[in-house]
C-alpha cells in the first residue's frame, strides 16, 4: 500500500507551487533512472567503500528520498574521487529530477557558483 495516496500527494504538489503533478508512470520511472544513475556513478567502489549510502539509494521508496540522498551521494563521491568531480556527477544526476518534484524542492542557483 502506497503512504501517498494520488489526492494526497496532488494536495502537496499543489502547496509547494506546483499544481500538476507528473503522471504516476513518468514518476516510477524517472525514479528507477535516477536511482540506477546515483548507483552508477558510485561505480564498482561505491558497494564497496560506503554499503550504508548504496543500500539507501537502493530502496529509497520514492523521488524525495532521493533528492535528499544527494549529500550522502555527494560526501561518497568526494571521498572516492574529489570534490571538483563529485560536484560536477551530483549536477548531473540533480538535472534529472527536473519536472519530478514539487516545486518547493527544486534547487535554487547558488550565488556561490557563476
């Protein structure tokens, strides 16, 4: 049984400032892209090195679980290869989620980058 019921979860992307919802399909799936690509990017090491991060990643049961798990992504990334290309794999993976969230949880342009 689903925690979100369809009206549920509508209600929320409503509030948050996005008031249509993406389809339940579009949903599963961009879900399972992006989860396989924040598996990807881990790379063979990934399993390896951080079990707890890839074992989260894995059975995170919806698109916001997700979205917060990219500063897990992002500290195992750093560690395994630097910060200059864990940011740039993390931008990456973040542009996916474009369309899939409500509006509230998009990110914002930092003033730091530029």
């Amino acid at each position: 049984m689903r925690w979100l019921k369809p009206n549920l979860r509508n209600s929320i992307y409503s509030l948050l400032g996005n008031p249509v919802a993406p389809s339940e399909s579009m949903l599963e799936s961009g879900t399972e892209d992006i989860r396989e690509s924040m598996l990807d990017v881990l790379g063979e090491a990934g399993p390896k090195d951080f079990p707890q991060v890839t074992r989260r990643i894995r059975y995170a049961n919806d698109i916001q679980a997700l979205w917060y798990l990219r500063g897990d992504l992002m500290a195992a990334l750093a560690t395994l290869h630097g910060e200059v290309t864990a940011r740039e794999k993390v931008a990456r993976v973040t542009r996916m989620f474009k369309g899939l969230l409500p509006a509230g949880l998009n990110s914002r342009p930092s003033p730091l980058v530029g």
